[in-house]
C-alpha cells in the first residue's frame, strides 16, 4: 500500500465513522428535552434509524422555539429532527 492509498483509507473510515449517529440514552434524551422546554416523553430517537429524533407535537400555539432548539443540538451530533406537526384521532 503506498502512502496515497494509506491516506485515502484513513479518510474513508474517519468519514464512515463520522456518519453513524449515537444510541442516546434516555438521560440524553431528557436533558436536551428540558435544556429545550420539550415535555417528557414527546422526544425520542427512532430505534432502527438512529440518527432521526422523533419529536411529538409540543404546544400548537408556540412550537417554534422548541423545534429550533432540539434541531440545532441534533445537527450538532449529524442527527435530523423529525418534528410531528400533529396528530388526527380516528373518529
């Protein structure tokens, strides 16, 4: 191997290694909710996806700061939010 094909390998697995998101702990997942507002429970991390956080619909009438919070601390850790505008019971 010469030293180009070392160097682009070291690369190669620094970028894998880079994209692969944490399992978060639910002491995680409770400190970025409160450092944010979010209620208990409304945020998860998706089980087979790790790096989407699922976010339940907070207060409708004022979800923004909520929203920008945990999804400025998930681009942080290479994560997405996926933020739940609302849920429809079935009648």
């Amino acid at each position: 191997m010469d030293h180009r094909s070392g160097i682009l390998l070291a690369l190669l697995c620094a970028g894998v290694a880079g994209c692969v998101a944490p399992t978060l702990s639910q002491q995680d997942i409770a400190s970025v909710s409160q450092r944010c507002g979010v209620p208990e429970g409304l945020l998860s991390q998706d089980v087979e996806q790790r790096r989407f956080l699922i976010l339940e619909p907070v207060n409708a009438a004022r979800p923004a700061p909520e929203v920008a919070c945990v999804n400025q601390w998930a681009r942080r850790r290479h994560m997405r939010l996926i933020y739940i505008e609302s849920i429809e019971e079935a009648q």
